[in-house]
C-alpha cells in the first residue's frame, strides 16, 4: 500500500496534506508513503523532515507510481496522477458543486475522488471534518487580519492621557469559524456580538461572553434541518432581523462575516446601503468572498474601501497560517483512513455512511447522489 502526498499547485494554496506525524503513523500501519519534493515548504516542513520521518521523497513521477492512495487538500488534475494504480483513491477538496468538469474527468481516468468536504457532520466523523478543522483557524485569522488593519486598538485601556475605549466587534454567523471569531475578538477585549438565524446558537454566543443579537417579537424560523442548520424563515421575520442587524452594524468597529451554503452561492448579508452607516474607518472582513461573498462589493485578496469602511477577505484564509492548518488537515486525513483501515487486507475500507457520502468517483463513473441531484 502506497500513499503519495503531492506539492499544491492551486494558486495561493500554502498547506500541505501530511506531516511528518501523520507520515510516522501511516508507516506504522505498514503502508509506503512518498511526498513530492517541495511539498512542505511553504508550511514550514523541510523534505529531510519528512525523510527522518520515514517517506522518500523525489519528483512528481516518483512520487505518484504504483499509488494506492493520493492525498492532497485542493483536487490535483488529473494530468498529474499518470503512474498512479488503476482505480487510485484521491482524497481531498475538490469542490465538486463548482468543479463537475474536474469530476468528470477523475471518472474518465478511472480514479476513486473521495470529497473531503462532504464528510458527514455526524459524531464519528468530527476528527474527520476538514471543514471543521480549517474553519476553525480561519476565524481566528479573520479576527486577527481585521485588528491589524483597523487603525485603532481593540481594548479598552485606560491612561493618564485619557481612555481608549474598546472597539465594538459584530460576528455574523455562528458557526465553526463565527464561535473562534468570537472567542478571539474577545481575546483581544473587543465589546462582542453576535447573530445568527438559527436561534440554538444564542446560548453558544452568550456563553462566550458576548450579547446576542436576536428578532424576539416576532416568530422566526419555522423549523431547524439535520445537524441545527437553519431551514425557513418567514417574510416577517426576514423584515425583522434586516431591520436589527441594520441598526446594529452602524454602531459596529468591526464586522466578522461567515455564512456559506453548500453547493450554493454565499447568501448577502451587508449591502451597499447598510456599509454606508457605518462609521469611517470601520472594517469588515468577508469569511466567504471566495464563494460569490457576504457583503457587496467584496473581492477575494483585495481592500476595497466604500463610504470610508475598508471590506477585505482572503480567497484562501486558512493558507495563511500554513504549518497549523496543515497539521489538522493531515490529522483529518489520517484519522479518516485509519478508522477503516483493515490489518489482515492492509488497506481501508470503506463503510455504506461515510464512504457513500464523500465519493465522487467509481468504476468510471460519477457515483455521488449529492451530485445527482443537484
């Protein structure tokens, strides 16, 4: 059994898909494992590292022949696959919902595409969640990226020249990401709040230390689907958390965003309208630029500057904290193949719940029935 782990060649992708733990405990399962020269360099992880950790390392060729098993966080074309076994399993994020041309072609090629991204939000697959563990950190840099741009200090601090007063912190969104922000942006002495449309969430953002921000007189969401995610809310409703949130970010510093849909466009939370009541110099941070954004006018890697209010996100945060994001994702990765890996056949194999849920790719054809459907 052979695993290959390959340099990332999206542009601005940082991370890497193992580390030399996670290369340790896959050589103790009894499997080969060969890393692409460079692989590592931008998370901070040396080619003799992974070597004292046991991997040979060598070119793309080397590295991909006789592969049983790929890993990678972004989807490698499938140029780069030639050499590896006939029906190789490659896990990482492919994004199918906005890559079907990529999908198709793993199909064509003959490839098993496992999704990491639709891992199940159920119990046994949480140390599994790449999702989970990237969104994690990209909330506390999207804190951290705001404080540094924002031009005045987030604590309040009191001197013999006067008081500075604490800048105000608004998080919409709680999920993963919206709870690190939030603890960090508290972290830092911030006044935190938050919102969210699932109203579960509120005892989460309380039990932070920061204020909720809810529609109380009105009825709001008529139901809550699998695993707490919002469902529908009535018109009314929708007036009246628009209204609230309206009236509550023109008094913010700083606006954290962080809603996304899978397999849709990210919903608009802030207009064009709503920045411009805003005070200058305020800045808001979009989480979800890459996937079409939460806030107008917002563009992935670039400061864009309206009514005085600086709105910015990275396409890709969580490469920029590289070696942390890469050694959770290479645990996520481990922890996935091992919990089915089988001794006496000295491969994994998969099970109905979560192997059905993140393939793409089988036998030649596209076997996903998220993908099916969509």
């Amino acid at each position: 059994m052979k695993i290959a782990v390959l340099k990332e060649r999206s542009p601005g992708e940082t991370r890497v898909a193992a580390t030399p733990e996670t290369v340790k405990k896959f050589i103790a399962l009894g499997t080969q494992v060969a890393v692409e020269s460079g692989a590592g360099e931008h998370a901070s992880i040396s080619d003799d590292a992974f070597g004292d950790a046991g991997a040979t390392t060598g070119d793309l060729a080397s590295t991909v022949k006789d592969a049983d098993i790929v890993l990678g966080i972004q989807a490698p074309d499938v140029e780069l696959l030639n050499g590896a076994k006939p029906g190789a399993w490659v896990a990482a994020l492919f994004n199918p919902f906005q890559n079907g041309d990529l999908v198709e072609a793993y199909a064509k090629a003959g490839l098993e595409a496992l999704s990491m991204e639709f891992m199940p939000r159920i119990t046994r697959a949480q140390s599994m969640d790449v999702l989970s563990s990237q969104s994690n950190l990209a909330g506390y840099k999207a804190v951290l990226t705001a404080a540094d741009t924002y031009g005045r200090a987030f604590p309040m601090m009191m001197t013999a020249a006067g008081t500075v007063q604490a800048a105000k912190c608004f998080i919409m969104g709680v999920g993963v990401a919206g709870l690190q922000a939030i603890a960090t942006a508290r972290r830092l002495g911030a006044q935190v709040s938050a919102t969210d449309v699932r109203s579960a969430t509120k005892e989460q953002i309380e039990s932070l230390g920061a204020k909720a921000i809810f529609v109380t007189d009105v009825e709001g969401i008529e139901g809550e689907g699998a695993g707490g995610y919002a469902t529908e809310m009535s018109d009314e409703y929708k007036a009246a958390q628009a209204k609230l949130v309206s009236e509550h970010i023109a008094k913010q510093d700083i606006v954290i965003t962080t809603a996304l849909i899978p397999g849709r466009a990210a919903p608009v939370l802030i207009t064009d309208e709503q920045i411009a009541t805003m005070k200058p110099g305020s800045v808001i941070y979009d989480l979800a630029v890459a996937q079409g954004g939460n806030v107008e006018g917002s563009k992935p890697d670039d400061m864009v500057e309206r009514h005085g209010v600086k709105i910015m996100g990275y396409a890709n945060t969580p490469a920029h904290l590289a070696a942390d994001t890469s050694a959770l994702f290479a645990r996520n990765h481990f922890n996935f193949l091992s919990a089915f890996w089988d001794k006496e056949a000295g491969k994994p194999e998969l099970d109905e719940e979560i192997g059905d849920a993140i393939r793409l790719t089988k036998g030649g054809e596209v076997v996903s029935e998220r993908l099916k459907g969509a």
